[in-house]
C-alpha cells in the first residue's frame, strides 16, 4: 500500500473505532469468517464494508483495489437472517476507464441449525445469490462454530459459482472456486475481542482444472458497544501464487436498529 493510500485507510479506521467508544452493538468477530449465530427476530442492521486489496506485479507497478459493501440485514425469525446487498462497488486508482464502479448487488440468507455453546457444535448454513451488469454468482457455505467460554472457534467451507458475459443474461463462461476459513476469537472484555483468520482458496476455471490453492492468515479485532460495531482483519498471503492480492486488509462496521 502506498503511503497516502495507507494513511487513509487508518485514519478511517480510526475514526470509526473511535465512534465506537460513544456509539451504541450487535456481535460480529470477524471480517472474512461468518459466525453460525444469527440475529434475534426483528431486529435491523446496517453493515458497511471496505476491503483494501494489493497485489505485487513484480514490476513496481502494483495494484492497489478499495472495495465497498452496504448491506442491510434482518432478523426474520431467531435462527433465519436475511442480508440485503444494497451496492457492492469498487475504486481503482490505476483504472484507465472508470476509477468507480459498480460490481453487483444481491441477497444472502443464513439459517442457524445448532447453538454454539449449548449442542454439541454449532452450525448454520448461508445462501448468497449476486448480480451484477454482466455476471452472476451463486455461492452456498456450512457454517461451523463452538464456544469455549470467552473463546470462539469458527469454520467455514464455500462454494461458489460465477457466470460472465457481455452482458447480464447472456453468459458464454461459468468459474467456480472452493474456499475454507477459519478463525478464531478470545473475548478480553465483554466489549473487545482479538483472534486470528485464515483463508484458503482454489479457483475451478470452467469447472475444470483446479488453480494454485492460495493461503492467507493474519490477526483480527473487534469492538462492540452498544449497538455499533466494528471489526478488522489483515490477511497476509502465506504462498507465492501471482496475480492474487498479497494483502488484503477488511473493516466492517455495522449498527444495530
């Protein structure tokens, strides 16, 4: 990351975490890892996103990518949540025809199965329908967790469907990926947790031949107060798979109606 991009970036986190401190916050410990909890029925959350991701080209010329997410999410009943996707968009500052752009919008439903602390293990399972102006994507996880006290583990395993074309509808190639997370979270207080992810990825092009699997791992924390929120993860790449981001760094914030 350059050192203007840099210091941008954490001057909105601080920023944010410091409203935190006056602000009111519903629980969410992780930036790339789904917990299998859902929210209380009847209950509203408005979730802001910002992932910043950089890739090394070998040649000083990196790519630096911000991407953005607002979404609002539903407690439908105790264990089914629904998530709008209001406006995924991107900025790229190297970008020759639009700097911003929109990337999709969608829906996610989580159904929660078992409670983390009082079955045996607890899990949930997550549908996740994008769309975007020339694409489509479908992805589905198994959800698990189990609490040890103030102590979180979580386990994610994803599959993804992805189609593209000139235009929506009109799709000529189809990609999957198959993804795994896992995480982990300590509670120092009722209100600060710090833990760890990690992300494991494998593109399928066409379905077909599988891609280099791509590891990332980095530290986590979470603040909540009230009825805010707000989470950040920095994942580093553990293997050396070129035109995958080295870093990607992911704030979440997110208010409690």
């Amino acid at each position: 990351m350059s050192q203007s991009n840099f210091s941008r970036f954490f001057l909105l986190a601080v920023a944010i975490f410091g409203a935190a401190f006056s602000a009111s916050a519903a629980e969410r410990r992780f930036a790339f890892t789904y917990e299998a909890t859902t929210a209380p029925k009847g209950t509203v959350e408005l979730e802001n996103w910002v992932t910043w991701r950089h890739t090394d080209a070998g040649s000083g010329d990196d790519s630096e990518v911000f991407r953005f997410r607002h979404e609002l999410e539903f407690g439908v009943t105790d264990r089914l949540q629904v998530g709008l996707y209001l406006l995924d968009w991107q900025y790229d500052d190297k970008a020759t025809d639009k700097k911003s752009e929109w990337l999709s919008s969608g829906v996610e439903v989580i159904y929660n199965l078992t409670n983390p602390t009082t079955d045996f293990i607890g899990s949930a399972i997550y549908g996740e329908v994008l769309f975007g102006h020339d694409s489509l994507k479908v992805e589905g996880k198994l959800l698990l967790q189990k609490n040890f006290g103030p102590v979180r583990i979580v386990y994610n395993a994803i599959v993804e469907s992805e189609w593209e074309g000139e235009e929506f509808g009109n799709f000529s190639e189809e990609n999957g990926e198959l993804a795994q997370t896992l995480a982990v979270s300590w509670d120092v207080n009722k209100s600060f947790s710090v833990g760890a992810e990690m992300l494991h990825e494998i593109e399928l092009p066409d379905w077909a031949e599988a891609s280099d699997s791509v590891v990332y791992a980095g530290p986590n924390a979470s603040v909540r107060f009230g009825r805010f929120f707000a989470t950040a993860t920095a994942l580093f790449q553990l293997t050396d798979v070129d035109g995958e981001p080295d870093t990607q760094v992911r704030l979440i914030t997110g208010i409690h109606f």
